[in-house]
C-alpha cells in the first residue's frame, strides 16, 4: 500500500492514509492515456457545418419546362445543383466525431493518470474541505494556504458552495467522483483529493 499525508485547509498535517497501489501507483502508459484524451476531446467536437440538399431546398415539384423542342437544356426541377437556389451537391453535413474505448481502457487510463500525480507528489488528500456561504475569495485563500496554484478538487457528493466559489478563478475545478476524467487531472497540475471521496474513487476503478 502507498502512503500518503492528510492535510487540512490550514495546510497542516492530521494523520495519514493508505492509498490502493492498484489504483494510486501502476506504471503509467503514455499512450493508453492520449488514446483516452482524444477521446475525450473528439466526443466533445460539435460538427456545426451543414448545407441543404436538393430535397431540402425549397422548390422542385413540377418540371420547369417540357423536354423538347424548346431549345434549352433539359432541366427536371429547380432544385437541382446547377440551378442558383438549388441544392449543394456533396455539401457538408453535421457529423459525430465520437470514437468508442471499451470500459477496462477508460478505468485503466484513469487509475493510471491519478497514479501519475501521485508519482510526482502533486496528489494532495484534505480532511474536508466545505464552506458555509458562496465566496471566491475564500476559496482562493484557502488555495493560497495550501500553495495549489493550478488544481482539480475532486470532492465525495454535491459541494455546490466549493464548486460556484471556485468557478470564477482560472486554474481550478472542482468535479465529484462521477466527474473525474482522465483529460482533466491532466490539464490540472495538482490533483486535490477529499478524504472521502478515496474510497468512492478506489471502487470507481476497481469495479
């Protein structure tokens, strides 16, 4: 088992806890990570670029003219791509990015970059970690006290006095054990751990 210091907001140390080695301390795989990521960032791409078809476009029905003898081109309707107003041919249409990891990857990527933080020393594990009203200065003081200038707070429930305190100031996000993601502990420097919320995590991995 590894282990490693609780502290409290006053950065102080109040004990110690044993963290699973096979969720805390694996040997970490580069690449399984970045398949991870781009996984991640791919499902949030919104393909937003999109043209109408000859059936979309408003027109059609009855054919503009008879097929001979007037001299002109044969023409079937007036949706058609040739036509100004008509249809675009080949256009681009909104599409899902998305690609799929099976479940055994995804947890293994996160146990394996939660591990990466724990390697480096930047896993931090607070006794608790509330506040009773909505104040960003608070929580920036609190950050200040524990010398964290870039982190995710990963907390065991709904901490929604913490989460809408932390919104506002850059560098920091707080997520509940459901949320936790391989790309964002990688985007965050430290990786900042409620006591409570280890064994949910430990659980999340292991399941």
């Amino acid at each position: 088992m590894s282990t490693v210091s609780v502290i409290n907001i006053k950065n102080e140390k109040v004990g110690e806890i044993e963290l699973n080695e096979k969720v805390f301390d694996l040997i970490v795989k580069e690449h399984l990570l970045h398949d991870v990521v781009k996984m991640q960032l791919a499902g949030r791409r919104a393909g937003n670029a999109c043209t109408k078809t000859r059936i979309e476009v408003t027109g059609g029905g009855i054919k503009p003219w008879r097929q001979k003898g007037t001299g002109r081109a044969r023409a079937g309707s007036n949706t058609s791509s040739i036509w100004r107003g008509g249809g675009v041919a080949f256009g681009p249409k909104p599409r899902d990015y998305s690609t799929k990891l099976n479940k055994k990857v995804k947890k293994m990527a996160l146990a394996m970059a939660m591990s990466a933080r724990y390697q480096e020393g930047n896993l931090v594990v607070l006794d608790d970690f509330s506040m009773d009203i909505i104040k960003t200065k608070d929580f920036v003081r609190v950050m200040n006290t524990l010398e964290i200038e870039n982190g995710l707070i990963i907390t065991s429930g709904c901490n929604e006095n913490v989460n809408k305190s932390a919104r506002n100031v850059n560098g920091y996000k707080v997520l509940p054990i459901e949320g936790l993601n391989v790309y964002d502990i990688l985007l965050h420097k430290k990786l900042v751990l409620l006591q409570p919320a280890i064994e949910g995590l430990e659980k999340r991995v292991m399941a």
